[in-house]
C-alpha cells in the first residue's frame, strides 16, 4: 500500500485523542491501553516508520477493531495486539523498552485502579491519561505512585469536556488541595479554552451546594465542603483568567 493511500485512508482524531497526541510528540515506543478503536495508535504508527506499539484492550471484541485498523492501515508488522487486563499487557511485550503509556476513555477510579495495580510494569515510562470523571483521585494516585505532573491541556468534543495529563517518573511536590482539584498545571499556565470548563464547573457545584442545603443531611456534611471550597479555588481561578483578557 503506499503513503498515499495511507493517508487518504487515515483516521480522524477527535479533539480529545488530537489533545493527548499532542502530549507525546517524541514518543517511539508506546503502548496504548484501552486502546478501543485503534485510531490514536493507527495514526502514532502513520506519523513515524520508525514507531513501535503495543495496543492492549480487555475486551477481544474491541480489540478486533483496533487490529482490523491497524492491518487496513499495512501497520501489523509495526504493533503487537494483545487482549489483556490494564497494564499487565507490558508483561508480554517484547520488543524495546516502551517510553509512553496512553490510558484513555475511561473513569477516573478505573485508570487509579490500573496505574496502582501496574505501576511496578512501567519502568519509568511517561504516562498520558484521559480520565473522563475524579482527576482529583488520579492525580492523587500519581503521587503515590511517584509521578509528577508535566502538562495538562483542555480539549472539548461533541458538548464534553476533557483535561489529558502528561506525568513523568519523579517525586511530585507537594500538591495543595487547589491543584489536586482543579490541575497543578492548569492553574500555573491558566490556558484560555479552561474558562469555558470552569464555568461550566461552576454551575455544576453552585447546583450542587444549593441542592445539599435545601436538604441538609449530615451525610452530605463533608461533600457540601468540599464543594464549596472547590467553588472558591474556581472563582480564584477565573478572576485571574479575565484579568488576563483585559487589554
């Protein structure tokens, strides 16, 4: 098959996959865990010949897309397709050591879940997450696991919106509760497309708190605080954004 018809036929990313592509520009051997459909694989494969990747998914069925994919695209001799459990999948790798993790797509107790089960199977390896609920319970397991946080970027597809994170092997500084809510990162660079997702947080938590007070269980006690606290690091956090936008 040649280049051409590689890339007419190549797959499209949606905003979330093009965000955390772009958090592994150097990657050259990656596994990709949870790897679904195949497609940020299929394209990490397209944009290097010299790339490596293990696709790894728990369910057979759904790795059967990602290996139909991965043959269309004449990248089979380039990617090991393997149904496994999170990251015992790097145990049946045998090719170079990996250098880039991606864990998309899923909740954020299931990739704390994988990262704590499977940290002894990274060797170092740089970690890109997508974690669609709980960042907070992520990045908390980051820091037990001895990861620091690098990057962090927004991305928004079909009305959703998504924070991927880059962490490297390292002691991560202690994180204060602001950053472990909202992005230690996020809150260094105050990038301008987190406005929309803060606000849209906001109203949420306002919800939220308004809802627990109309009822005042004292199951609630400890949410309804942190609630509030999350919504005064918000509006600190867009304070500082709109003083950034004024001339």
């Amino acid at each position: 098959m040649t280049d051409a018809v590689q890339k007419r036929r190549a797959p499209i990313l949606d905003g979330r996959l093009s965000a955390a592509l772009a958090l592994a520009p150097d990657c050259r051997v990656f596994a990709d865990i949870g790897a679904d459909h195949g497609k940020l694989s299929a394209i990490l494969l397209l944009q290097d010949d010299s790339r490596r990747a293990l696709v790894a998914d728990i369910s057979a069925a759904a790795l059967s897309k990602a290996e139909a994919l991965i043959s269309r695209m004449a990248l089979a001799d380039r990617a090991c397709c393997i149904v496994a459990n999170g990251l015992d999948a790097m145990d049946r790798w045998q090719g170079e050591a990996i250098d880039t993790v991606f864990i998309l797509g899923m909740g954020g107790d299931t990739v704390s879940g994988i990262l704590e089960r499977g940290a002894r199977r990274l060797h170092g390896a740089a970690v890109v997450l997508g974690a669609q609920t709980d960042l907070p319970l992520v990045r908390k397991t980051l820091c037990r696991i001895g990861y620091h946080i690098c990057r962090e970027t927004v991305a928004s597809e079909s009305g959703r919106d998504y924070v991927l994170i880059r962490a490297e092997k390292g002691e991560a500084p202690e994180y204060t509760e602001a950053e472990i809510l909202l992005g230690p990162v996020l809150l260094r660079d105050l990038p301008a497309g987190w406005q929309g997702m803060l606000e849209r947080r906001k109203k949420l938590l306002e919800q939220g708190v308004t809802a627990m007070r109309r009822t005042m269980l004292e199951k609630d006690a400890q949410r309804l605080g942190l609630f509030e606290r999350e919504l005064g690091y918000i509006e600190q956090a867009l304070t500082r954004l709109r003083k950034d936008e004024q001339p």
